[in-house]
C-alpha cells in the first residue's frame, strides 16, 4: 500500500488538479458520449436483444464505478503544500536523483502516491519496490530494491523538492 495515515491519500496539488480534472471529464463529456451511444441504439434496433446495447450498458457501468472510484480516493486525499515536502528525507513529493551502483547510471525519480505515479515519467509509487527502498532515505544512503530484473541497488545523490 501507499504511504498514507489513516488511509489518507497524499497528493501534491497538480496531481490532486489531474485527478480533479479527469473526474470532471469523465462525469460531463465520458458520460454523454455513453448517453448518446445509448440513444442511437435505442433508435436503431430492438434493445433487448440488442448485444452492442449490452456493451454499452457494460461501458456505462465500468464508467460509474471508475467515478465512484475517484471520488471515494478524493474524499479520502489530502493536498501537501511545498513546505511539507522534505529534502533531508525522500517522502512524498521528493525528487530524488540516485546512481545505480552496478551500471553506474544516475536516474531522477519524483515518489508520489499511486493515485498520481507514471513510470514512463519516472514518477514512481511509493508503493513500488524503488518507491518503497527509497522512502525515508538520506542523501548519501545506499538503498536495495526487489526489481522484476533482480536486486537493485541505489546510491542518494540528491532529494529535492
């Protein structure tokens, strides 16, 4: 699980933006777009035996519990101002610059919560094995972590916020 208390989310105010924004979408445009999918099949053919109206009813009902979803995480989020984000310590919020002690290779990470991480912006889960080896570290330490292509070890470089 996520770094949190109390199973509060921890969110930095562009993540918690983004989510706040994909909620909007999905509840306004993703939901009219279903709603007018539904009228045309509705026009076009006997719904009940209807199996596109059945897909449709199915999209609509993965859309519905991807907003109930949401909205449960928001309610339960809490926006970190600047000042809470540590650079003596790698937390929530931290960009932390490592050297990956085998291929000498340094690599900047930004851990935010699962709600917000993207790897392929290496913005990483605290709840992920590199998140999870570096959290609470100092720079200067060295830190191991359980990767799908094996052990991996980090030196700190840096922590910035």
């Amino acid at each position: 699980m996520s770094h949190q208390t109390d199973d509060i989310i921890m969110l930095t105010p562009d993540g918690h933006k983004k989510l706040l924004e994909l909620l909007e979408h999905l509840k306004t445009e993703h939901r009219a777009e279903i709603r007018e999918r539904m009228q045309n099949a509705e026009k076009s053919s006997i719904v009940s035996e209807d199996p596109e109206f059945e897909e449709i009813k199915k999209d609509q009902s993965m859309l519905e519990n991807r907003i109930a979803h949401l909205e449960a995480m928001l309610k339960k989020s809490r926006v970190m101002s600047a000042g809470e984000i540590s650079t003596d310590r790698v937390g929530i919020g931290s960009r932390v610059k490592v050297k990956n002690l085998k291929n000498k290779a340094e690599e900047e990470y930004t851990i935010l919560s699962s709600m917000e991480a993207n790897p392929t912006e290496n913005k990483i889960s605290d709840a992920c094995p590199v998140g999870r080896a570096l959290m609470r570290a100092k720079k200067g330490d060295i830190v191991h972590a359980e990767t799908p292509k094996g052990r991996v070890r980090y030196l700190i470089v840096d922590i910035k916020k």
